[in-house]
C-alpha cells in the first residue's frame, strides 16, 4: 500500500493563493459594511459592525499567513502506470484514486497569476469527475501530463 | 444512407412544438401580457409567436441533414451557426427511440443517438420512419467482441434474427398500478402545481371571479379551508404522479438480447432505449419511502448517454419488482450483478453522526419557528422523525465488495443498493472531515459515468481503516472478500453482514 512515491506540489504555489486569497477575501467585508448600510451605527449596532470586521480581518489575514501554508503542506499526488493519487485538504482530507485506464484528457491551464510564477494547473477529467492539482511548475507540470496520457493510451479502455 | 437526407418535414412542427415546451413559463407570462395591453390585439399576439415558431421549425429543419458512412453517423444542423456532428460507431452508449403522439400520426419515430457526455445531445433525429430509424440503428450497432472476420460471417445470420430476443418480460397490470400510485413523481408534481399557481395566481387574484370565490367563504372557516387547500394540493399532485407514470410505464417489456437490452415503455409517448451490455456502468435498485414497506422496489440502469433533459444517465431498468424477485429477475437479465456480497456497516459510535446530520437542521428551523410564530408543540413532532431519519440511514448504511463488484448500500429518502463493477469506477476517494478524524472515521465516495456529471455512491462515516481495505481493494485487479481478509479484529466481525440483503 505505501509503495507509492507522493510528490509535493511546487512551494510557489503559496504566493499565488496569497496574492489571490488578499483580493477574494476582500469581498468579505461586504458583510460589516452591508450590515453597517442597512441597521446603521447606533450604541448597539457599532459594536456588532465592529466584532464582525473584526472577524472578517482575522478570517482574510489567516488566509493570507496561515491557509496557503497549510493547503501547500497537505498537498500530495502520485502518479504510477495503474492510477493517479491525490491527497489533499485541511480541515476536509480527501484521498482520491483515480485509474488511468478511466482518465478522458489532460488539461494544463494558466491564469495571468500563475504564469507570472511559471507555475500551471493540471486538470484530469474522468467521464464522470474532474480533479486538477493546482499548482506545478510549468516543466513538471508538462513532464505530468505526458506522464498521464502515455499511461492512459497504454490502459485504452472504453468508458 | 450514404446520402445526406432531410428528415421528415413533420421535425419542424415537433421542433416547433419542443420551442413551446422549452419556454413554457416565458410564453405563458407573455400571453397574459399580452392579453392585457389594449393597443395590441390578442389574436396578433398568438398568430405572430405561431408564425415565428412554425417559420424557425422550418428552417431548423431545411438545415438539418444526416447520413451514415463508414460506421459514422454524421449530422449538420444550424441555422445560422452550421454544426457538423460525426458520431463513431464505437462511442455510443445508448440508443434511444421515442415516438410521440405527433410522430405517431405519421409513423414516425425520433432517433437519440447518446454518446458518453452532453455534447451528442444536438445529434437527436427528430422524425424519420421507422425503417429508417431501424436501420441507422442497425448500422451503428457495437461491433460484437470486435471480431471483424467472425462478424461478417455472421452478419447475414444475424440480420434475419436481430430482431429475436432471447426473453422479454413484461411488467403486470397490478404491479404498474402500484408502481403509478406510490411513484415518487408525487413531489415533484406538487412543486410544479405550486410553480404554476404562484405564477398564475396574481393574475387570477386580481380577477373578480376571486373576488367572489373568497367572499363565499365564512371567515372563520380559515383553518379548515387552509387544510381543505392543502388536501386539495395533495390530491391533485398524487393523481397528477399516478397518471404520468402510469402512461410513462404502460406497455413496458424488458427485452434481453444477446449483446444487449432493451427497454420499451409509454402509453401515448412510446419509448425504445437499447443498451448494450458493455455500456452498462452501474445498476442500482431503489426502495422508495413508500414502497419499501410494501416489500417493492424499483432497478435502475447507469449509462454515460445523457439520458433526460436533466443530463443524469439513469433510466428505469424495471418499474416495479417485489423485493423477493428481485434476485431471480437479475439473474435472467444481468446475471453478473446478481451476488452476494460480504459487507461491513458503520461503527455504532457514528450513529450518533447520522443522528446529528439528519436532525439538526430540522431541529433548528422548527426550533425558531416555534419560539417566533408560537406554533403548536406538535411541531416536534418532526425533529422526532428527522431523528429515526437518521438511525434508519444509519442502518441502512454498508459497503461491500467481491471480486469485481463493489455494492454500496446507502439511504436518502428511498433505500439504494447499487453494484458497481470495478472497472466502471471513474473514481475512488475517502474523505475525512475535522471531527471525523478525531473519531477515527471516514467516508467513501465513488464516481460512475452517468450522464453529463456522473454520479457518486457512497457511505458515510464508516471505520476509517475499513475505508483504507476499500481503497485498497479498489486498487486491485479482483478484490479479496472481506472475510477473506485479516478477521484478528474481533470489533469487525459484528459488524459484517451480508449484502444485498434480500431473501
């Protein structure tokens, strides 16, 4: 069971979910401020506006100096001629196990923020799911999905 | 059939029609609309949206064209946009003839030709004859076993007995009674009612014939009418459920073939799926609310064709089967699924999980809506019931696995037991939240081909060390019975029952 190599994913990768959890975390504020526009800051409500930015501050630094780190760390995929194996989640750990022999495509994909740390995503579709690792270096990342579809032909089955 | 072909010119007034039935709500809010605005004649309204419709179905079907070569069925379609579909002999999963009422009148049929994904959803036939339909179908029937040699040899046998079946079995009167009076169609069709009063009613509450019916009513008469209402509602919705899945289900016949089968169905809209039996994905076997107590349930097929409108693959295999048949019926049409297998149930200590789950948010909300609406205390009542909820979905709960078959037994509201061969599992994973980590437990997921998204069999809250024998055992070519593995832990053997679980 354990002679699977696991592969970490590229440590890169935790500048470009702190770079994007800063901005998608901001929507969050939204929150107080909605809270403060609709019930106004009176006595009471000033204190309920304020534990609740508050919270949302503590959540959006959190996710900036703690959740990427973590993300990164429980990151783990392994990739050998009969399947591919996913590890990954924090609070919600998931092992996933997916035959080649089921794999439809590969995908690499690159946003604006990845490619600016030359890093890439691979997504693998199965006809029913589909999985990505988020982040790898381009050069991996490419080495990767090779990897995938040369065993996948090898393993040629219908759906 | 080398030639590219038109349908038959019926397609534009059924392609008209299917525009009708797309934008129902959207027209029917645009007729009462239209009814209302003085400058803009009625009739003008009804005309032009006919008139439209007939000239769209019309070129849809000037602009749709279809042949076969080479094992290919290839379709262009597209007003505007032109779209070239080639379909592959060897990609398809499921062929699927309907013919409604309208075809009927003409004798006519309509083609799905349903490769894996929604992407062949375009590539329906909407009216051609039956021996066209036949023989497109004939043409693009799976190879069998891949023999080229052998099965040109056998071609010309073959086309003298494809129509043979080795055994058909048909669903009896009392059973499709049954079947259309507990059908579960019945929340749905009370989900629909209310979508169509709410959109109607302000448009009727404005009418003077309302104004009269409340003024009929005594006032005090509000809670009796209020239930009147409700039994009303009720009502309407069942016989509504009873009578869709009696036409749906009428005439049904299982016809088991030597590579394939096949299911035909309906009353006024006649329905023809073949599956081959490679393309089967998983078979499930459902025991609704109701029915269960009744001792029936209901089969279900998984196929990767897109199946409904709403993208799932499953389809009824059998509408209706008493629970003691369920095994000799299996045995006669997929013999491979029919087996016991070992398997193993959730720990006693995450009962309290399943509990937790189910009743919570019931709790809650009746909890609030108790203290804000002061409602009466018969209202817990049904946190009690979320509550057996639970423990029955907790009981219900296993995994079990034998050689190439995995069964998943779990519940929502209806019982399924699903079989699943190994090598239709798209995937496998185990998922472990905070707080079950902190018990030891784990859930297992798996994913089959079905439809556009596939669909996930699971169990909850299971030993996390029996959810690591299942990945494992998933790994492997055949997988070793669960007996058969190490029996040192006392606490498993408890917990080992046999599955399906059916005299």
């Amino acid at each position: 069971m354990e002679q699977q190599s696991f592969h970490k994913i590229t440590p890169r990768v935790i500048k470009v979910w702190q770079w994007s959890n800063s901005i998608s975390y901001l929507f969050y504020f939204g929150i107080p401020i909605g809270y403060a526009a609709i019930f106004g800051l009176d006595q009471f409500h000033i204190w309920v506006a304020l534990s609740l930015t508050l919270l949302v501050l503590i959540g959006w630094v959190l996710s900036i100096v703690w959740l990427p780190y973590k993300i990164w760390e429980n990151w783990r995929y392994a990739i050998n001629d009969k399947e591919i194996e996913l590890k990954h989640g924090v609070f919600f750990k998931t092992q996933t196990l997916i035959p080649l022999s089921r794999v439809q495509h590969v995908d690499t994909r690159q946003g604006p923020l990845l490619r600016w740390y030359s890093l890439s995503q691979v997504t693998i579709s199965t006809a029913a799911t589909t999985h990505e690792i988020p982040g790898l270096d381009i050069v991996i990342a490419n080495r990767v999905r090779r990897q995938i579809s040369t065993y996948a032909r090898l393993a040629e089955d219908d759906v | 059939m080398s030639d590219f072909q038109r349908q038959h010119p019926v397609a534009a007034i059924s392609r008209a029609l299917g525009l009708i039935r797309g934008n129902f709500i959207t027209i029917l809010v645009f007729l009462f609309v239209g009814a209302r605005s003085e400058n803009f004649p009625f009739l003008w309204w009804i005309g032009g949206g006919a008139g439209f419709l007939l000239i769209a179905g019309f070129a849809n079907w000037w602009r749709f064209l279809y042949k076969v070569e080479d094992d290919t069925l290839h379709i262009k379609s597209g007003i505007f946009v032109r779209k070239d579909i080639y379909l592959t002999k060897d990609r398809i999963q499921v062929i699927d003839v309907t013919s409604g009422v309208l075809q009927r009148l003409f004798g006519l049929v309509r083609l799905d030709i349903q490769t894996a994904g929604s992407s062949s959803r375009q590539a329906a036939i909407d009216a051609i004859t039956i021996e066209d339909a036949r023989d497109i179908s004939y043409l693009l029937r799976p190879d069998k076993n891949g023999s080229s040699a052998e099965g040109d040899l056998k071609d010309s046998a073959e086309s003298d007995s494809e129509e043979e079946s080795i055994k058909s079995i048909k669903l009896p009167l009392k059973e499709l009674l049954i079947a259309a009076s507990t059908s579960g169609s019945f929340g749905i069709a009370l989900s629909l009612i209310a979508t169509v009063f709410s959109q109607v009613e302000p448009l009727i509450g404005q009418s003077e014939m309302y104004e009269y019916l409340i003024g009929l009513i005594p006032s005090d008469a509000d809670f009796i009418l209020i239930l009147a209402m409700i039994g009303a509602f009720v009502l309407f919705a069942w016989l509504i459920s009873f009578f869709s899945t009696l036409f749906k289900y009428g005439n049904f016949q299982l016809e088991v073939k030597e590579d394939e089968i096949v299911v035909s169905r309906g009353i006024f809209e006649k329905k023809r799926i073949t599956i081959p039996y490679n393309r089967i994905q998983a078979i499930h076997v459902a025991e609704g609310m109701i029915r269960q107590p009744l001792g029936y349930a209901s089969l279900h097929l998984e196929s990767a064709g897109y199946g409904d409108e709403k993208g799932s693959g499953s389809f009824v295999l059998f509408p209706l089967i008493g629970k003691g048949n369920i095994q000799s019926l299996l045995q006669e049409i997929l013999p491979d699924y029919n087996r016991g297998v070992e398997g193993i149930t959730p720990p006693v200590r995450s009962l309290r999980r399943y509990i937790f789950r189910s009743s919570v948010l019931v709790t809650l909300i009746t909890g609030i809506l108790f203290w804000v609406l002061s409602l009466n205390v018969w209202i817990w009542l049904l946190p009690l019931v979320s509550v057996f909820w639970g423990w029955i979905r907790f009981k219900d709960a296993a995994a079990g696995w034998d050689g190439d078959l995995f069964v998943i037994r779990s519940r929502f509201l209806s019982k399924s037991t699903a079989y699943i061969k190994k090598k239709r599992i798209q995937d496998f994973s185990l998922h472990q939240s905070f707080f079950q980590r902190y018990r030891g437990l784990c859930s297992i997921k798996m994913y089959v081909a079905s439809g556009d998204q596939g669909k996930s069999f699971g169990v909850s809250d299971l030993e996390l060390d029996d959810g690591y024998r299942a990945l494992d055992e998933a790994r492997k070519e055949t997988a070793v019975k669960i007996s058969d593995m190490d029996k040192s832990e006392i606490e498993l053997k408890n917990r080992l029952i046999h599955l399906p679980g059916w005299v």
